[in-house]
C-alpha cells in the first residue's frame, strides 16, 4: 500500500468556478478576511499548494 499525504487544503468547484476547502473544519478558506472562492481553477490550485506549503512546514493559523 502506497503511503499516501492528506492535504488538508483542497479545490472544489463553487458556484461560478472554483473554490479552497480545509478539510479540517469542511469551510470556505478566508485570507485577510477575503473568502477564496470563484476563483479560477489555476489560481485555486495555486493557492492551496500555497497553503498547504506552509501547513508542511509546521505553520498552524493560515487564514481567519
């Protein structure tokens, strides 16, 4: 079996292209307050690897 990471940040679609997930609390990720949603498919993808770069690296609070 293959050892498999869990990013805890993830892309879904939303109501008009593609929002950040955290799979801690199942929210809409916010970054300076902003909610990351209707984004482009790119930039939420970019975003979350973003984000789940710093989670890596030990770096707890990352959006509120």
């Amino acid at each position: 079996m293959e050892n498999q990471v869990l990013e805890r940040y993830v892309v879904r679609p939303a109501e008009q292209g593609h929002r950040i997930v955290d799979v801690w609390t199942g929210q809409t990720v916010k970054i300076a307050a902003v909610p990351q949603d209707d984004l482009s498919e790119a930039e939420a993808q970019r975003t979350a690897k973003m984000l789940n770069d710093r989670a890596a690296k030990g770096e707890r609070k990352i959006h509120e």
